[in-house]
C-alpha cells in the first residue's frame, strides 16, 4: 500500500502555479499583440511570459532529467532551456535587427557565466559555505567552453586585422558554424556520461511527473513559446524606441535575460540546495552549447531561410568582454570550489558590463 501511493505521480502546487501563470500570460501576451497595446506594456507581458514558459520547459526537462545523470540533465535542459531564445533571434533576424541577436548571443554568454553562476555562488555560499564544483568534470566543461568561445570570436579577429578571410565574411562565418557543430557532436558522448558519483551529492527527489506528462507539457511549452517569442519581437522595436534604449543592451541583458531564465532558475535552485557540482554542469552547459549549437545554427538559417544575414563578427567591445568572462570561469572553475563573494564579484562585474553598453 505504502509503496503504490509512494509511486502515484503527483503534481505540486508550485507546479499548478507555474502552469497556471504560463497559460495566463501567454494568453495576455497574445491579447497584447493583436490588440495593439502601449508596446512598453505588450514587451513586458511578452518578456514575462517568455520567462514563464522556460522556466515550464525547466520544470518538465528536470523531471526527465531525474532519470539520469547531472551530465545529461546539464545537456538537456541547456538546450531545451535555449528554445525561447532560439525562436525570440529567428523572428528578430526575420525583423533585420541584426545587433540585437548578436548582442543576445554574447549576452547570454555573460548572463551564465557571471549573473546567474553569481548569484548560485551567493546563494549556496551563504546557505553551505565553501562549494566543490566537481574538478573533473568542471574542468573539462571550462576547457571546452575556452576552445568554442574562441573559435567563435576568430571570424572577428579576421575582419579588424583585415586579413585576406576578412573580403569573405560569410563565407567563413558559415565554416565555422559548421565545424562549431561538429565540435558539439564530438562533445556529446563525455557530456552524457554518468559518473560514479553522480548520485551521491545531495538529496535527488524521485520524478513525480509521469513520462507522458512531461513530454506533453515539454512540447506545448515550446509551441507557446514560439508563438509569444514572435509577440516578444513584434513589441521590441518600439519599446526599445519608447525606453530609448539601444539594440546593443536590448540583446545584451533583455533578450539574454528572457531567454535564459531556465538556468536562472534551475541553477540557483540547485545551489541553494548544496548541489554545486550539478549546478555549475547545468549553468555553464548553456554557454557551451550556445557558442556551439545557436550561434552556428543562427548563421546558417540566416543563409538558408534568407533572413538578415548573420556572421559572427562581433565588435571589439563584446568579444573583449566575453573572453574575460571566460577566463573568469576558469579560474574559478580550476580552483574547484566557489565562495559567495566569488559569486558577488562576478555579479558587480556582470552590472559594470552591463552598463557599459546603455548606450549603445
């Protein structure tokens, strides 16, 4: 008796409320849109229904990734978790605002690596103290993120050095996104890999939601998404026009916090219950596969859909910016253990970058 009610799938408030509020500001999200709102008023409904809708991919993704091991969780949800974002750049790319998706995807970047793995340092410092971070395998994730990160920022190289590559810019954007990929698929088989001691930091809940259930509410939250991410973009523009705010920091913070808000959840949540190894795979998964999977499949359904073209030569400023992020990363992440004011100074440097690009 004990072990059929243990086994009966059961779906917690906080899920009712997470359900409830996607659908309700999805709903008001699309109102907006065809009503025709104040864009300021449209823009935030749509941004915190996007929020809402990834943090329901989050949920679902975690209750399949309970089946397995914090490497494939880290996998699944990073890439899941970047549907929104990779719906809100199609529709932007479509919209011509080129330096908007551009910014979103360094954004995105500098959101993991310093906002969000911030404030998990903070949280879980505060709650346990000293956290182990998994030597191992944070090491490898850092060094492959080092590698992708760089061969991402090549292309940029290039074209400031005006080198005989720079004359084809799209061209070699395009190579590099393919080969991007490839890195991606020959990464796969060590990120899906369970160690023995997956199991043992922390206390794992058991999935309490069954399979058909979290695939279907996996897949009509990215449907959602799709539609309210075009919604998002319709509002942008005009917001951003509205706000006086620039394309640069629209992308930067906006679209990177709204897109992201999967890891800014899971992670923190992570952290704070003194899984630090789990949280650091789950949070810098998502700049991994962003430098190897969305940025390179953004080039190429720019060329393949003929939306507005999309290289990944970026300006001085941004690459400088996300290669001392990165940097950052690694030295933490060699050190093997984080400290919350190792997370507050990489939330201040987070803010100081962030300002700097107010204005454009």
């Amino acid at each position: 008796m004990t072990a059929a009610t243990t086994a009966t799938p059961t779906i917690v408030t906080s899920d009712k409320v997470l359900l409830g509020g996607g659908a309700a500001l999805t709903l008001l999200a699309g109102i907006a849109d065809y009503g025709h709102w104040n864009p300021v008023v449209a823009f935030v409904v749509s941004a915190a229904a996007v929020c809402l809708l990834a943090a329901l991919v989050g949920r679902s993704v975690e209750q399949l990734g309970d089946r397995f091991g914090p490497g494939a969780t880290g996998v699944l949800q990073s890439a899941l978790g970047n549907l929104p974002e990779l719906f809100i750049c199609i529709f932007s790319l479509k919209a011509g605002l080129v330096n908007v998706v551009r910014a979103a995807l360094v954004g995105s970047i500098l959101a993991n690596l310093l906002l969000v793995l911030g404030i998990a340092f903070v949280v879980g410092g505060l709650k346990h103290g000293t956290q182990q971070l998994g030597s191992e395998r944070a090491r490898t994730i850092v060094v492959l993120m080092l590698l992708s990160v760089s061969a991402m920022a090549i292309p940029s190289f290039t074209h400031w050095l005006h080198t005989p590559a720079a004359a084809h810019e799209t061209t070699f954007s395009v190579i590099v996104a393919v080969l991007l990929l490839a890195l991606f698929a020959l990464s796969l088989p060590f990120s899906l890999r369970r160690d023995e001691g997956d199991t043992d930091e922390g206390p794992h809940e058991a999935p309490r939601w069954p399979l058909p259930l979290a695939l279907g509410l996996l897949a009509g939250a990215g449907v959602a998404a799709a539609f309210v991410s075009d919604w998002f973009v319709h509002a942008l523009q005009p917001a951003m026009d509205s706000l006086s705010v620039s394309q640069t920091f629209a992308g930067l913070v906006v679209v990177a916090i709204a897109g992201n808000a999967v890891e800014n959840v899971v992670g923190v949540q992570l952290a704070a219950r003194g899984q630090s190894a789990y949280a650091f795979s789950v949070i810098l998964n998502s700049p991994i596969q962003i430098a190897l999977v969305l940025a390179p499949a953004l080039v190429l359904i720019s060329q393949i859909f003929g939306l507005a073209s999309l290289t990944l030569v970026l300006s001085p400023l941004l690459v400088v910016v996300l290669m001392l992020s990165v940097i950052l990363a690694a030295f933490i992440a060699f050190d093997g253990e984080s400290t919350w004011l190792e997370g507050a100074s990489l939330i201040v440097l987070y803010a100081i970058i962030a300002t700097a690009f107010w204005w454009g």
